[in-house]
C-alpha cells in the first residue's frame, strides 16, 4: 500500500513516497522488527522505458508501519512502481508522475525552417519546443513567451513587423505553433524570448519571396501610359 506526497515533484528533485507492509491477512507489519529486502525493484517510466534502478532507491525505515522510498531522476515521465519484497512482488497499481522542471531558454529549440521558404500572404509556421534544464520538453505553456517576426522593407529601409496571426501549445507534443503571415517580400528576422531570455539561435534569419502576381495590384508605367506620336 503506498501513500504519496500531495506536491508535484520536478525533475532533479527528490521524491519519495511511503509503503506500508502487510502480512497475507492484511495486518500491518512494523518496520522496526523486520529488516525487507527490496532487491529487484525499480521504477519503470511510461513514455520514455527510463529505468530508475535498485541502487537509486533509498530505503528507510519511517516508523510504525511504513519505509520511506526516495529517489531523483532528471527524466520527467509517469512511473510505474515495481518494487520486490523478501523476493516477493508487490501486487500494486500504483504510479509517480515527474514533472519537468521550469523552462531554460538555453536548452530550449526552435524549428524555424519554414522561415527560408516563405512566401507573402502564406501563412508561415514555426515551432518552439521549451525545456527545462535536463532537455525534458514543458508539458505547460510558459508564462512569458515572446515571438517577432519583422521583415525589412526596400520602402522604408527598414524592418516592419509582421503580424502574429496564431501561437498554439500542443501539450502532447511538448511544442509552441507560431503562425505568421507576412505581408511583405524581402530579408526577414524572427526574434524568441521565453522568460526574457532567448533560445540558442535567435535572432534567425530567413527570406519572404513575393507571392502568385496579382492583376489589381500591378501597375503601368512609363511616357507611352498618357499616349504616343503615330510613327515615333
């Protein structure tokens, strides 16, 4: 029987939880005078197949009726418990979530490919994957995320900003959807904050080429517009 602590824990911090022992007729058996051995046990992760092994389980006895398992992982995931007592599996469904630690700009990646192919009036998307410190993708969106998109104007001869025109957090995929949809051609500049802090990359660079030639917006210049002599 395990009982758990009520606080999430993070990634490359201590969990423990407590197991309570019974003997076959389900009366609690008192640690202090009977010494288990918990050879074989393990905690398996679900996603991810990380094993946290015997020799990362600390085991103490907690008084009464309970020992107190602790452990550290820096891998986030849901475990399943396996743990083995005097040679005996314990019989148990239950499971501990890791959960990943705040996000780090540092081990943070953004795919930003689209970014050398894009078109004006196409929708452009990029996608940031936030993690923390041990590369374990956010499961929640941060709560400071900063995307730019400016695009340099031959007019002005200078960045003018595009806008953002959608930004999903896919929680399942760990990732960030930023969709912009950039209205003008020319050198174009993607700029990423996540707590104030960019990820490796950012600034990145990339090109807006025109987009599919439009009738009404094309223009006719030129002496001949306003007329012309017959013969010159």
């Amino acid at each position: 029987l395990f009982n758990f602590p009520s606080t999430p824990v993070s990634a490359g911090q201590q969990a423990s939880f407590r197991m309570q022992l019974r003997d076959q007729y389900e009366n609690g058996v008192d640690t202090l005078s009977q010494n288990a051995s918990f050879a074989g046990s393990a905690l398996y992760g679900q996603r991810t197949a990380h094993v946290v092994p015997e020799e990362a389980l600390h085991v103490s006895n907690a008084g009464g009726i309970y020992y107190e398992i602790r452990f550290a992982t820096t891998i986030a995931d849901v475990y399943s418990i396996d743990l083995v007592v005097d040679a005996v599996r314990v019989a148990d469904s239950s499971t501990i979530e890791i959960l990943p630690g705040p996000v780090s700009s540092r081990e943070s990646s953004v795919d930003a490919a689209a970014l050398s192919s894009a078109t004006a009036g196409a929708a452009l998307e990029v996608v940031l994957y936030p993690r923390d410190v041990y590369r374990n993708l956010a499961t929640v969106a941060a709560a400071d995320l900063h995307a730019a998109l400016a695009v340099i104007s031959a007019a002005a001869g200078a960045f003018v900003a595009q806008p953002l025109t959608n930004q999903v957090f896919d929680a399942s995929a760990g990732a960030y959807k930023l969709t912009f949809t950039p209205s003008l051609a020319g050198l174009a500049s993607l700029s990423i904050a996540i707590n104030q802090e960019a990820p490796l990359g950012s600034p990145f660079a990339g090109r807006v080429v025109p987009g599919p030639t439009s009738a009404a917006m094309s223009t006719i210049e030129g002496p001949g517009v306003n007329g012309a002599v017959a013969g010159v």
